[in-house]
C-alpha cells in the first residue's frame, strides 16, 4: 500500500492485487475526506469455483482507518482478468457504482455470449453512467470522465485535481499499452486515446489499473507515472499511427485470453453481482464451449 498526496490535489492509496495484477485505488479529498474507490477486486478462485472479499475488506479497512466517507465506487471499464468488488461494496456501504456509459455495449455482446437472460443492455444494473466530459465534485475536487475507448468500446478515465486514472489505456511507460483485441476493442482507437491522454498537462499524475514487471528492467511493481513520462512509452515514443496500429495487432495476435475472462465477464456485466440463484440455490458460472 502507498499513498501519495499533493496540495489541491486527491490522496491517492494504490492497493495491488497479486493474483490478478490490477490496482485499486482508494481516492479521497484531503479537505472533506470524501472518498471514491476505483476498480475494485472481488477475489475468485478458479481452481474451487470460490469467491472471497479479502481485497474488498483491504480497501474498507483502508477507508475506515483514515476516517473517510465513501461517496462512490467507480469502475474504468468491465474488466476481463479480475471479478469486480463494486457490487459487495455497495451493498455494504450504499455508496453507488458509476461507469461510462457505453458500457450498455459490452452488455449486449456479453449478456448474448452468455445467454445470460437477467441481462439487459441498458446499465440500469449501475447507477450512474458517464458520458464523455461528464462531471461531478469529490468533495471539493472537480471530477472529469474522458471516454478512454480502444481497449474496450465503454473504457473511461477519471481526471481527479491533478491525478488521471486511466484503467487499461496504459501501463508503465517502460511496459506499454492494453491489448485491443476483446470485441469492440480498436488498435487506432486506442492510439487516438493515447494522443488525449498526453494532450493533458506533462506534470499530471497518471495511476494505470495494472502492473506487470518487464523482462529485463525493475523487479518492483509501480503504478504511479506522469504523462510526460508517459510520452516515453516504449509503445508510443517515436512511433506513428500506423506503426503503433500494427505493432499493437501484431502482439495482440500472440496473446492468449486472461485467465479469468469468463467468469469476469459474466459478473462485471452485472455490476459485479453473482449470476441469480437457480431454484436449487445455487449460483452457476458459464463456459460457452469454443466461443472465444
């Protein structure tokens, strides 16, 4: 766990999740303590079928112990290695879930997949979507969506005072960028979000949502860049548009799919609920045969 601070800007906790590589974040206001969680991890065991909240319990704790009131929960986008925690959080707490709106899309190409009939393409499972350039206050700071899509259709960021999250839009500068290759993902798209992401401020603190150590360099896990940083990305610097595009497709054609894509999929369209009971009681996962 770290935490950094700045005048006039949010304290920032970073909590890594080992088992999945993802960074949630704990956000809050220094001058009203009014906090929001981003991308929260609901643990899950493949091997037993099994989820747990230790992750969940990390971040309350986290929130509990520096007094704050928790205002939001806030996803990046629906992620594909990682179970969502939003769901558990909001029961607990009532703090509701936000997420970009064009997550009614991933919805539609998940809830077919899955034939998963409680389902519906219209985010009402959430409550609150964000369009592009939406805002709202964290206490006293002044939140901006950015639609962030090219990963996915329905990724945003979270421009915070003077901190962006930026989900899977980028990772450390000297490891790169999200792959493009889940439905609706875009090489070029994701190239246009990168130039907006660095059209920002050179100074702006940039938290990405994973960290994954590179073959030969560091043998720490950072989640804290800046864009001007960023500008150096060994994904980006000195390459244009069309090289980025083809390298991008080029690797994403070497990489197998996320661990945890399915059962992920499944819950994080539902805002991180468990798929309804069956009239036994019991809760079943899907695994369409041969369809990714």
């Amino acid at each position: 766990m770290t935490l950094s601070a700045a005048a006039n800007s949010p304290d920032v906790v970073g909590l890594f999740d080992p088992a999945t590589h993802t960074v949630t974040y704990l956000v809050a206001d220094p001058a009203t303590g009014a906090a929001a969680i981003i991308d929260p991890v609901l643990d899950y065991d493949p091997a037993a079928a099994r989820t747990s909240t230790g992750s969940i319990d990390r971040v309350l704790n986290a929130v509990r112990d520096r007094g704050l009131k928790l205002e939001r929960v806030l996803e990046t986008h629906a992620h594909a290695d990682h179970l969502t925690g939003a769901d558990v959080i909001r029961t607990r707490t009532g703090a509701p879930i936000g997420i970009g709106e064009k997550i009614t899309r991933v919805q539609k190409t998940f809830g077919d997949l899955f034939e998963a009939a409680d389902v519906t393409p219209d985010a009402v499972v959430f409550d609150e979507t964000y369009a592009d350039g939406a805002r709202f206050k964290l206490g006293e700071l002044a939140v901006e969506v950015m639609h962030t899509p090219g990963h996915t259709p329905a990724c945003v960021s979270y421009r915070i005072g003077d901190a962006v999250f930026v989900g899977d839009a980028l990772f450390m500068p000297d490891y790169g960028t999200a792959r493009c290759d889940f439905p609706g993902g875009d090489a070029r798209t994701l190239y246009h979000t990168i130039q907006k992401i660095l059209a920002l401020p050179e100074a702006m603190r940039v938290f990405v949502g994973h960290d994954y150590l590179p073959q030969d360099g560091r043998t720490e896990f950072h989640w804290e860049t800046t864009v001007g940083e960023e500008k150096a990305n060994i994904h980006i610097a000195g390459r244009p548009e069309d090289e980025f595009v083809a390298m991008r497709e080029a690797r994403d054609a070497t990489l197998a799919p996320p661990q945890l894509i399915l059962p992920a999929l499944q819950v994080n369209i539902r805002a991180g609920a468990l798929p309804p009971a069956e009239a036994s009681g019991k809760r079943f996962l899907k695994l369409p045969l041969n369809a990714i």
